[in-house]
C-alpha cells in the first residue's frame, strides 16, 4: 500500500481527504505515475515531469490530455494546502468511468550523506519492462523487487533483459564509466527519467563522451564505477553489483557528475 502522508489532496483539481485517495488505489490496477520531488516547497522539473506523464498517456492509448497550466495550479495548490516543505508528490492517472488525476504527498526517503560517501550495493534480477517509456506502477512487480532487496539487503535492482543485456533499475536508471566515457542504455530501452535527463546534459557540458548503447551483463566487471539516477536519488554511487565491487565513490567522473547535479537542483 502506498504511504499517503498528506490529509488534504488534490483530485481533478478539487481538495479531497485522505480517505478518498486511498480508496481509489485500494484496488492495486495498473496505473501511470509520476513522482516530483519538492524542495523548500517547490516542485523540482515540473514542466520536465508534466511532459513525461503526458507521454506515457499517449502511449498507453488513453485519450486524455492534461494542460500544463492546470497541472501547475493543482500543484501548488497541493504543496499550499499541506505543511511538507521537502517530500515527494505522487501523481496518478487512470480511467475509471472518468479520467481521474490526483495527487497526494507520499512517505519520501532521501539517502543520506554516508550513500555517497560510501556507494550502494545492488543486485541483479532477470526481468525486463514491457515497454520501458511508460511509467506505470503494478503491486506484484513491486512486492516481489522489494522482497529481493530486503532478503539482499540492497539498496536497488538492476535489471536483466532476455538478451543478457543490462538496462536500467527497478525504480532508477544507471550509468557506467569507463575512462572519460559514460555508458548508458539506448533511450528506447528505459524509462526516460528526468534526472537521467538532466545528467546527460550536465555531462555534454562537460565535455564528457556519452555512449548509449546495449550493455552486456558479463562486461559490467570491466567498467571503472557505475551509478544509478532518481528523482529522490539524484546521481547515487554503486558499490557492488552482485559481487563485483566499483570505487564509483572516487571516480573523478562521477563526483564531477554529482556535484553538478547538486547545483542544478
């Protein structure tokens, strides 16, 4: 069950209870999803996650187009109407006789500042995403992620392709260095994150050589460092994946990566 901690939420623009907001994903279906980071009671690339949900929308064939302005507004007035200075906000969208869009403040975890001092374990799972462009939440996807994480005491998993090939993470993209060059999957394969978005902007400025491409699982042992991205993450260092062992958190490339990162936001 998601965690709602906001009593006052927003639904097709107009306030609603806690209560009616748990109803409405008490059910579990299949839903498009976007969560928003807030900081000092602003949202982070809004306009960046509007776009995003609009697309998954679009490729879901569900004919509904949310405008900008309203999603703004219903925003705002969420963040007013609640006392969470720095949280997350989910927004859902689904169909049901009507189109419904809401949005609630939900239990947020920040990584603190020993996650990047000392890297994140991670593991693989032998899973791959219908169509990975669309944001969209399934409890038994996430209930059997979250098992594995906590019998593996991980932070994340990195997911496997049939083909052998290492995409993205369950709930984050990643990255893998090698030398000055960043590695990361094609954009058609993962779900096109913002903050993913955003570093390889960063990354361009800097001058640094972007290679997206299919990324085999038997030659991530030979990068230098790897790191996954996320809205709650920003750019988060690995450690291990598996049993191979990165000094991501000393790599030249990513610090300069997650110190951009950290003024942009």
């Amino acid at each position: 069950m998601i965690n709602i901690v906001s009593e006052r939420n927003i639904l097709n623009g107009r306030i609603v209870d806690k209560n009616t907001v748990e109803k409405l994903i008490e059910d579990d279906k299949t839903r498009i999803y976007e969560v928003i980071r807030v900081i000092d009671n602003k949202p982070v690339f809004l306009f960046e996650h509007y776009e995003r949900l609009k697309n998954s929308i679009k490729l879901s064939d569900l004919n509904f187009d949310v405008d900008y302005e309203k999603f703004k507004e219903y925003t705002e007035l969420l963040i007013n109407e609640n006392n969470f200075g720095n949280c997350n906000i989910r927004v859902s969208f689904d169909i049901n006789e009507e189109p419904l869009l809401f949005m609630y403040f939900v239990k947020s975890f920040y990584p603190d500042k020993s996650f990047y001092e000392i890297g994140i374990h991670t593991i693989t799972i032998m899973k791959e995403r219908k169509n990975p462009n669309i944001k969209k939440n399934t409890k038994e996807y996430r209930d059997e992620i979250d098992l594995l994480l906590k019998e593996n005491k991980a932070f994340e998993a990195i997911l496997v392709n049939n083909d052998k090939t290492v995409s993205e993470g369950s709930k984050s993209n990643i990255f893998f260095v090698k030398e000055n060059s960043l590695i990361t999957a094609e954009d058609k394969d993962v779900l096109l994150g913002v903050t993913r978005t955003k570093v390889l902007e960063i990354a361009k400025n800097l001058n640094i050589d972007i290679i997206k491409r299919k990324i085999k699982l038997d030659e991530i042992a030979g990068f230098d460092a790897a790191f996954i991205t996320g809205t709650s993450n920003n750019v988060l260092p690995i450690k291990t994946i598996d049993d191979i062992d990165f000094n991501s958190v000393e790599n030249k490339l990513v610090i300069s990566l997650m110190k951009e990162y950290e003024k942009l936001i």
